[in-house]
C-alpha cells in the first residue's frame, strides 16, 4: 500500500551488518570504488532509519488516537497520487509522503480531553487543536532528512483566501505539498465518522470540495482528486460532477 510503512515489512528490514563490517570485508576493492560502496552503504542506513521513525511515529499516533493514524496511512496514498498526476518532482513526492503520513503528528500535544471530546470543540478548545500543525513541525524539523517535510505538515490547514492558519498565508504563499495535504485531509475529515457525528457521503464530501475551489483549496488538486475518485468510485464522481468521466 503506497505510504504504508509496516514494521517488518520490505520498506523498514535492513541488514544488520554494519558499514563498518561492510568495509572491512571489501578492504580489497579499489579506493574510488570503495569509497563508493561506503556512501551507497551509508546512504541505505539514513534511508532504513528515516523509514523506521515515520513508522515508529505513526505508531506512536495510533497509540494516541487509532483513527488518526489509519487516516494518516489513508492520506498518503491519496496525496502520493495526486502529486504523481501533476508530475511533481520525485524529492517532492517524497517529501509529501512524509507530510501526508505524519501531518497530525502534532496532535500527541493536543490534550485527551479537546482531541477526543465527544462533542463540537468550543472557541478556546478549538484555539488548542490549531496549534497541532505548529506542533507537528516542531518535532519533525529535528529529524534530519525532514526538514521540508515539516514545512509541509506546518502549513497544511492554511486556505487559498488566506483565512487558515497558522500563518494565514494565501495562493501560491502556500506550499505546494501543503496545499495537496489540505484537499486530501479535509475529504477524510468530512466522510470519516467522528465521536459526535456520522461522516457525509462521499458524494457531498465532493460537491463541497468543488464548492470550496480558489477559496478553501487549490482549484487544480481539487480537480485533480476529483479525478482519481472518477476512477475509484466512477458513481459517486459522476454525481460530485456529471462532466467527469471516468
């Protein structure tokens, strides 16, 4: 599953051999090519302990709240082909798989009592939920390897009218990434049910993304979902917007 990071699975195994050892073993090789196997074996290391945090801390969401992490899992596969269908640059991509997993990281700072109210969240309730983003990119920019990742999960609940937050930047102000995350968090928020509310069809989960196109979100990667659902779900995208087929 794109996104998915499972323990023991192929994307988080690494051979517990050392560089060191590997080193050793290969003293023979030639300098220039020796010091090439040593980057590469390297370079597999940070990559194989980058993996293990993003499931180590998506982990840690399920412990905190079980809905959120299987929604974080949920947004990476949609954000990942969203960002593929505009074409954005691999690093990018990579970057936004971060984000999208882990954009409610934030949220382990969040106490019980607001994160989980079973009811609608008052003024100053809500003043503390909206801090997550901020929180989320306090813990990820100390991650080595992160650092644009956490200017994604930052910016993730601004608006293209520039009424989001935590920066209230607007248009283009918003990272690209950023504006992927929103489209794609704000539909699962809205089908996803909730302590106090059942979630809304998919078709109204739709119409009001289309409804909120170049004031809440990016117009083209609203378009773009919408084209991805036509392909999942070629009813429900047929009643979200009869001119889309699949």
């Amino acid at each position: 599953m794109a996104g998915e990071f499972r323990a023991g699975s192929s994307m988080t195994q690494h051979n517990p051999e050392s560089a060191e050892l590997y080193l050793t073993k290969h003293a023979r090789t030639s300098g220039p090519r020796r010091e090439s196997l040593r980057i590469q074996r390297l370079e597999e290391h940070i990559q194989t302990f980058q993996r293990a945090t993003i499931c180590a801390l998506n982990q840690m969401l399920d412990l905190k709240d079980l809905n959120t992490g299987v929604h974080s899992t949920r947004l990476a596969e949609w954000a990942l082909s969203v960002g593929a269908g505009i074409g954005i640059a691999a690093a990018d991509l990579r970057d936004l798989e971060i984000a999208a997993i882990l954009h409610d990281i934030g949220k382990v700072g969040v106490p019980d009592s607001v994160l989980k109210k079973n009811g609608p969240l008052d003024a100053d309730e809500r003043k503390i939920i909206e801090k997550h983003s901020e929180f989320g990119w306090t813990i990820l920019r100390e991650i080595p390897g992160f650092e644009r990742a956490s200017l994604l999960v930052l910016h993730h609940h601004e608006r293209i009218d520039g009424k989001g937050y935590p920066a209230k930047l607007k248009g283009e102000e918003i990272p690209f990434g950023s504006r992927i995350v929103c489209v794609v968090d704000a539909f699962d928020a809205m089908v996803s049910d909730r302590a106090y509310r059942k979630g809304l069809p998919m078709e109204e989960a739709l119409r009001r993304l289309r409804n909120d196109r170049s004031t809440q979100f990016d117009a083209r990667i609203v378009d773009h979902f919408i084209r991805i659902a036509a392909q999942e779900f070629p009813d429900i995208a047929a009643i979200a917007d009869p001119t889309i087929s699949p």
